[in-house]
C-alpha cells in the first residue's frame, strides 16, 4: 500500500480549509485516509499561529514507516523541521523580461530613487 501525507479539503465555498492527512494514494482526496495528522488554514495571515498545525510525533512515525508528502505538504514538513526542505528548480529563462523590457524597467527605478 502506497501512503501519501496530502491534503484533503473541508471548508466551504471560497473558505477553503484542509485537513493533513495520511491516506492510500487511490483513495479519493476528500475521501477515505488512515489518520488526521495536521491542518491548515490558507484564510489566516502567513505569520499566524494556527496557519499550519501538525502532530510531530505521528507525521514522524508515517514518515519511517514510508509515507510520501505531497509537494504542497513537503513544504510545510520542511519549514517545521520534520523533513528535508525541497528544492525547487530555476524559473524557465525564456519568460523572463526582453532587453528592452528590462531597460524601460531600469529607467523608471532610476527615475522613482531620482524623485
């Protein structure tokens, strides 16, 4: 049995609010999971206290005993300490601004420290 560490959605309408949860990888997302182990509230400010809660002791158990963390999860596990932080690769250069674009975009800086 594949365990996965993800996130499974309770709030309402346009107030989201999710649950960390250990759960087989086919059972649905809202659906079926072993254990709670957390949750997180996306509507309180980055700095708030109750933001992100997790129990230590039993993500620390699902993780020796192999469960996988969803990258969203991983994130969250590596700012706590509990797991290692991902890395994410480099932004794609390509859509990064032209020559010009970024000209025009040193100018009005130059202008807004002038003024």
């Amino acid at each position: 049995m594949s365990l996965k560490i993800r996130l499974a959605r309770a709030g309402a309408k346009k107030r989201p609010y999710y649950h960390i949860v250990v759960a087989d990888s086919r059972s649905p997302r809202d659906g079926r999971f072993i254990e709670k182990v957390g949750s997180y509230n996306p509507m309180l400010p980055a700095d708030h206290a109750d933001r992100i809660r997790l129990v230590d002791e039993r993500i620390k158990h699902w993780l020796s005993n192999g469960a996988l963390a969803t990258d969203r999860v991983a994130r969250f596990l590596g700012n706590a300490g509990l797991a290692p932080k991902p890395t994410y690769n480099e932004q794609p250069k390509k859509s990064a601004p032209k020559a010009k674009a970024q000209e025009r975009a040193k100018a009005a800086a130059a202008a807004a420290v002038a003024a």
